[in-house]
C-alpha cells in the first residue's frame, strides 16, 4: 500500500503512512526513534553514504539534510552524520497526543525544492554549485534546481530520469 | 569520386592485372596504383571498404614477432637473472610485506586471450613468494585514476585460482581517493608532488608486473602513475607537458617521460621496487580475423569471403551488438621479450623490443592521413568510444605514433574514419558526459578548462563516489583525456571525419565532417592543394613511424 501511494504521489504517501501515528504520546515517539536509528537506521546507512558525507566535508562543503522523514526520527541520524543544517516533517500534536497529519509546510516533492530556493538566497548561496543526492523519483524537483544532481541507489523512475538527463547515478552499497 | 593523379615521384605502371612489385620504401609501405584493390578500414564497430586515390602510401603494421615458445620459463629466467639488482629469490625472507602491483585493464588491447600474461608472471611470483616463507602479500590493479575493474574482469586477468584465494582482501583496485590510502613521499625540485599508494610505500618490497603495450608505458610510468593521486598526476598530465612531448611515444623526447622520470627518482628512493616488464607482439587477431592485417591487394579469395561475411553480419547487427562481439574477441598477442630487475634498465631492453615490432620507416611527410578509428581505446574496454575518446585516438595516440617528425606536414589535414556518434557510458564515463555538453561549448582551449574546470571536476563528490565504488573514471580523467590531444591539435590544421552519422559531435571537438572518406578527401585537397601526398596508417594493430 505505502508502495502504491508513494509511485503515485509523495503527498499521498504521508497522509497514508503519518495517520498511523495518530494517538501516540509525543514522549513515547520521542523515546522510539533513538531506538529505531540504532537498531534499524544505523545498520541500513550504506557505506559510501559515510564517504560521501566524508568527502564532501573535507571538500568544504556545507551539509543540509533535505527530508519529508518527522523530526524526531531523523534527529538521532543528523547528529550521526554530523549534518550543518536540515529541514523535515513535523508532526502535528493536539494535548500531547499525535493527530495523524503533517504541520504545514510538508516537505514533499516540489516543496523540497522551494524551500532549497529560500534556503540558498538567504545564505548566499548559488545553486549551480550546490550539488543534490536522492534515491526517489518524488525528488524529481529538488534535483532539478542544482547545478550537480545526482540519484543515489534510485529507484526504477529516478535512474531511468538520471539517465536520460546523463546525471551521475551513484550505488553507495 | 576524387580523379586519380598519379604524383610524379611514383612510377606509372601498365595496367596489367595481377601481382606485380610495388614501389616500397619499407616491406609495410605499399603505394596504391591503378590496379590496387579497395582498402579496409575501421570506423567504429563497422568495416569500410574503400578505394584511395593513386598515389597513397598505405603504412601497414609489421609481421607479428615470433612468440616466446616457453614464457613461463622466460619469465623464471628473468627473476633469476635480473638487471642492476639481485634476483628475486635473494631478495626474499620470511615475515616479509610484499605487494605486487599489476597494470589495469587498460593493457593490453583489446584484452588478451587467457592466460593473460600477468597471471602467467603473477602465478610464479606467489609460488616463488610461498617458497620463501613469505605470506603478507597484497595484489593491488594500478589502475591510477582510471576506472576500478570489476570482479570478472579481475578474475580474467589473474585466473580462478589467484582470485579465489586474494580476491577481495588481499587483491583489489588502487584508491587514489583514500584519505588513508596514499602517502606523500615528496617533492621534484620543479615542485611536483609525489603521493603513491601507502600499502606500496610500506611494503618491504614492491614488484611491479607491466605490460608495455606502447614505448609510453613502463619504466617510472608504472609505479609514479598507476599508483598515484590527483594531486601527483596533474603535475604531467597538463597542456604544455604534452605539447613539448614531440612525441609521446618517444620517451627520448618526451616532456610526460622526463618529469615521470624526475618523480619517479623519488619512488625509487623510497621504496625497494623489483620492475618486472614485458613486450608483447602485435598478433591482434586469430585467424578468423587476421585478414584485416593483410595487404588487401595480397587478398585470397577466402581473405574476401570472409571479409564481407563479417561486413554482411555486422550490417546487421545493432551497434550495442557489434561492440559486445567485438569486446568480447580476445587479442592473441604472445610475450616476446620479459626483463627484471631495476626499473630503467628493464625499461630500456623492453622498449628496444616495442621499437622493433612497431616502427616502420618512411620518408617524408604527408599532407594528408587517413586512420580508421576502431571500437576500441585504452579507456573503454567493455564500453563505448565516446566523442572524447574519438578525439583522444585522432589527435593523441594515432597523431603521436611516430619517431623523429609526426607522419602529418605541420598544418595538414588529419581524416578520421568514424561514426562519432553521441553515446556515453553512464557507469564509466558519468565526467566524460558533463565535460563533453558543458565545457566544451564553451571553449576548446585546455589551458582555460583546465585553470576553470579541472579541480572542480576532480573534487565533485559525486564522481569521487563513482570513482570508489563505481566503476567510473576520475572526475579529472576527461581533463586528462583532451590534454592527451593537445599536441595533436597544435599541429594539425583540419580535422575531417568521414562517415560521422551527425554535425554536432565533430562540431563540439572543432572537426569538420564528411559522409564519406571520398569526400573528406576533396574536402581536405581544398585545404592542402589539389596534388597533395596521402598517407594511411592502417590499423589495428599497433604501427607506429619512423620518418625521415
């Protein structure tokens, strides 16, 4: 199902896949999500993810974690990789408990990219050097406003857009 | 057609039918006459047939020289019989690190039928190794800033048995990307820096196993580039060291030799190399093939089945067919000569023998040179030969294939035959691609791409990762690869490619282009004059000239 609704539609997907945190207290997602990076994410982080975020750093490059993830879930992963910036997902909370749906605005496809626009007007930044990784097709967009998009261990629809855009098409595995 | 003038220093002969002697200057250098039969060439992944004008010189490779009939034995006898060092065996004692080196996939070409000679020489140095108690060893493909070999292809180089015992712990690819993996042994006193890999530097004794394909390679080249870094690379590997190199097949008069040599003065003085270096003979093909070595006018009539059959099939065959069948028919090259020991020494006794297989005298020069560009160049072994690589086949290694002056008058007109279609190998080349649409509309000229663009290419992330995990070649490599052209392009004064299947591909590399070798010609005669002297260097194999 989060299959179909993510082939369809990034946007689709969150509303599908956030609605089954509604309910949860706000301290016990918080408590979970340490233990979700170190028992799942951790072991999942490809090696070459490690060598590119090594490399860029030496190279001078700011790192900015771009994700449609909620924020206490990738908050262990930042402080592993040691990321500069990040913009994701916050989830909504009414009385502590979590409603199901995204605050707005939800980082998803297009939103990535506009918000990387602002992002790189307000730091001085020109996007033409900046450069972008992603694994997913919904990136599309993000990709398409750097100077040096690159697909990450994509999927179908992303390497087949990579290719016919000639961008680099990395396997970090 | 273009008429037919007979130059006036070539003999006009009746018009009888059948074989008659033809003026030669060499035993390889045949003059086309009124009664010379069609000349065959490649352009890409097809074969053309074509007649030239009366009066060209056709350059064909020499006979192959005869192989080694024991190359085992040879390569025993050179360990045990070094120059300007011990032998092997007496430079070996138990606990020792020793890492063997080996040249990449680049050499030879195209990929020789197995065993390849490297595993031949590789086999008796583990077994030799093994002997004297010596078990901390690493095999480590000098691949420098080419592109990693993939597994297969490492398994084909050194056989199953080494492979399955070294593969991929104790053999592997050269990192030049490694934070940890290089370490700088110094500087020249031109300031040119020598990193080189750190498993080599602290490895009780280096051996290096070369094939020396080309009088380029070898010597210093092995460990000084195949080792090296980008930092230590782009010291030679730069525009003006190509243009000073007259050629680059002349180590004697070679700008890239003499500063590999200045750097690989530092290797040697720190680190305890043992060179082993071998020549191969110029046998490309089995005898389904070796027609395409043969003088067409000494053509039997099986030599002419058996060219329009391939020419029929291969018209056939989409062209992603025709690279893999080619890709895939082994060199039958034979080891002809084996020398170890000190690195120079090993080194000269080897190119003796590249010389000796290769250069073919001529006299004088030419207004015009015809190539037929094959499927195949050092940096596209099971891939494509992409506009960069076209160009690096014109104007670096066929321009650079002489001894003395280049084959071509200065300001000549180079003819290319090749379909410079616009295809790039994502895997291999992803630099390549951006070097390609996006630098070159720019500008041409190496000096300005390589003082904007080089380093931030070599420092894109995204092909580093490419580079290490991939199987990509540098970010710098299509840097490397257009100054590789530089004294090419200096000296030629047109370049026409004939048989180019669009305009923009010879446009983007500054060429003009023809539909057919007939009309490149004519067009070239507008540039030289109407009676210019035409030659062709008619390859594969490897021919290379000495002009006087």
């Amino acid at each position: 199902m989060f299959m179909a609704a993510d082939t369809y539609s990034r946007r689709m997907f969150n509303d599908v896949f956030f609605r089954y945190y509604k309910g949860e207290s706000e301290d016990r997602l918080r408590y979970l999500s340490e233990e979700l990076f170190e028992n799942v994410l951790k072991d999942a982080i490809f090696p070459g993810a490690y060598e590119l975020v090594d490399k860029s750093k030496r190279l001078g490059l700011r790192q900015v974690l771009v994700t449609g993830a909620i924020d206490f879930t990738v908050m262990p992963l930042i402080r592993h990789l040691g990321f500069d910036h990040h913009v994701c997902n916050h989830l909504e909370f009414v009385d502590g408990r979590a409603t199901g749906r995204l605050r707005p605005p939800v980082m998803a496809a297009a939103t990535k990219a506009s918000w990387m626009r602002t992002y790189a007007e307000k730091e001085g930044l020109n996007l033409s050097d900046c450069f972008a990784y992603s694994d997913s097709m919904s990136d599309l967009p993000m990709l398409s406003v750097v100077g040096h998009p690159a697909a990450v261990n994509p999927d179908f629809r992303l390497r087949n857009t990579a290719m016919q855009h000639d961008w680099p098409i990395l396997d970090l595995r | 057609m273009p008429k037919r003038t007979v130059p006036a220093k070539v003999p006009v002969r009746t018009a009888t039918r059948g074989p008659t002697p033809r003026k030669k200057e060499d035993d390889q250098v045949v003059y086309i006459d009124t009664n010379s039969a069609p000349r065959v060439m490649f352009s890409g992944e097809d074969l053309l047939v074509e007649d030239l004008p009366v009066g060209t010189r056709v350059i064909y490779p020499k006979p192959p020289l005869e192989g080694l009939a024991n190359p085992g034995a040879a390569v025993r006898y050179a360990l045990n019989h070094p120059l300007g060092t011990d032998p092997l065996y007496a430079q070996l004692y138990p606990g020792m690190r020793v890492t063997i080196a080996v040249d990449d996939i680049s050499l030879p070409l195209p990929p020789m039928v197995t065993p390849d000679i490297r595993q031949t020489i590789v086999e008796i140095l583990l077994e030799l190794l093994d002997a004297n108690g010596v078990d901390d060893v690493h095999i480590i493909v000098a691949n420098s800033l080419h592109r990693r070999m993939t597994g297969p292809e490492m398994k084909r180089m050194l056989g199953r048995k080494i492979f399955d015992a070294y593969y991929p712990d104790r053999y592997y690819n050269h990192d030049a990307e490694d934070p940890d993996g290089m370490v700088h042994l110094g500087k020249t006193n031109h300031n040119e820096v020598v990193n080189i890999n750190r498993r080599a530097v602290e490895s009780d004794l280096l051996i290096y196993v070369n094939i020396n394909l080309v009088p380029m390679d070898g010597g210093h080249k092995s460990v000084t580039v195949g080792l090296c870094d980008y930092e230590s690379l782009r010291a030679h590997h730069e525009p003006h060291t190509i243009r000073q190199s007259d050629s680059y097949m002349d180590p004697a008069k070679s700008m890239l030799n003499k500063k590999v040599e200045r750097m690989g003065a530092i290797v040697q003085s720190n680190m305890k190399i043992f060179h082993i270096e071998t020549a191969l003979n110029n046998r490309m093909f089995g005898p389904q093939m070796s027609f395409l070595t043969k003088n067409e006018d000494d053509f039997t009539e099986t030599d002419r089945l058996k060219l329009e059959a391939t020419r029929w099939a291969l018209s056939k065959m989409p062209s992603g067919a025709k690279r893999t069948l080619f890709h895939n028919i082994p060199a039958q090259y034979e080891l002809v000569a084996c020398h170890a020991g000190e690195t120079q020494a090993v080194h000269s006794k080897i190119i003796e023998k590249n010389f000796e297989q290769y250069m073919v005298n001529v006299r004088g020069q030419s207004d015009i040179v015809i190539c037929g560009v094959p499927f195949i160049s050092p940096y596209n072994v099971n891939s494509i030969l992409n506009p960069l690589l076209v160009q690096v086949m014109g104007l670096g290694y066929f321009h650079n294939f002489y001894r003395g002056k280049p084959l071509l008058k200065k300001g000549g007109v180079l003819i290319l035959t090749h379909p410079c279609y616009d295809k790039f190998d994502h895997k291999h080349h992803p630099s390549y691609i951006e070097f390609f649409n996006r630098l070159l509309p720019e500008t041409r000229d190496a000096d300005v791409l390589r003082a904007k663009y080089e380093e931030e290419f070599a420092r894109n992330p995204s092909y580093i990762e490419m580079y290490r995990r991939g199987n990509a070649y540098h970010g710098a490599h299509p840097f490397f690869m257009w100054y590789w052209g530089e004294n090419g392009r200096q000296h030629v004064g047109k370049v026409i490619v004939a048989g180019a299947e669009n305009a923009h591909v010879p446009a983007m590399l500054g060429w003009d282009r023809a539909d057919s070798l007939t009309e490149a010609i004519a067009m070239a005669r507008s540039h030289v004059g109407p009676n210019p002297d035409i030659s062709m260097l008619h390859h594969p194999p490897i021919v290379m000239v000495d002009v006087e």
